[in-house]
C-alpha cells in the first residue's frame, strides 16, 4: 500500500494562488488612480466641469475592474465562472434601477414643476392672461 507524499485537496483548485506582486500592481494602480482624479480636480485642468466629471467617472470605473482583479481575485475561471456571471447581473440590475429612476425624476420635474422651465409663458395663470 502506498502512501501520498503530499496533501491535495480537490477543492483547492478554485482557491486563487496570488504573489505579493500582484497585491503591490493593484495598490500602485489604485494609489494613481485616485491621485489623477484628484490632482484634475485641485488643479482645475479642465475648464468644463462636465469634462472633469466625465473623466473622474472614466478613472473610477477603471478603478472598480482593478479592485475586483487584483483584491476581489474575480475573473472568469474562478468558480466556473459563475463569480463573473453574478457580477454581471448585479451591474444589469444596478443599471436599470439608476436609469429608471433618472428617468422618473426627470419626468416629474418636467411635469410638476413647468414654471422652472423655458416658455413658462406659456403656462402663465389665467387671471393674467385676463387682464
């Protein structure tokens, strides 16, 4: 009879295996990551606020995809995939809770409020339209 030389789990195969280089490469693109948006915003690089903002949501997805890599160890391999498939799902769901939501918002303030908005003119109240 034989014995193993060696312990093996089976279930150690979903386990990732990660150096302290890859823990380090996430922390160095996660520090620059956060000092751009930073220094772009103390520094008032872009005269449009709206580019500024574009640019600082750019560098924060960019950011989310480095978290979930080099910490959250989440790509398609690790647990046949499914980690990914969830992941993807929340982020539908997230996305379609946000825009119907932007979406609502924006067609009660257009409805409710149409003094706020250009041409109120149009929608003056009659006892000044009588006069």
């Amino acid at each position: 009879m034989s014995e193993h030389t060696h312990d093996h789990d089976p279930n150690d195969a979903d386990i990732p295996h990660v150096s302290l280089k890859e823990y380090a490469t996430g922390f160095v693109l996660a520090v620059i990551l956060t000092v751009i948006p930073f220094w772009l915003v103390m520094g008032g690089v872009f005269e449009n606020s709206a580019t500024t903002v574009m640019v600082i949501l750019g560098f924060a997805l960019v950011q989310i995809v480095v978290h979930m890599v080099f910490f959250l160890h989440m790509n398609f391999h690790s647990e046949g995939g499914w980690n990914m498939l969830a992941l993807i799902f929340t982020l539908i769901l997230v996305f379609i809770t946000l825009a119907g939501s932007l979406w609502v918002m924006h067609n009660l303030n257009v409805n409710m409020m149409p003094g706020m908005m250009e041409g109120a003119s149009l929608h003056a109240p009659l006892h000044a339209q009588s006069c």
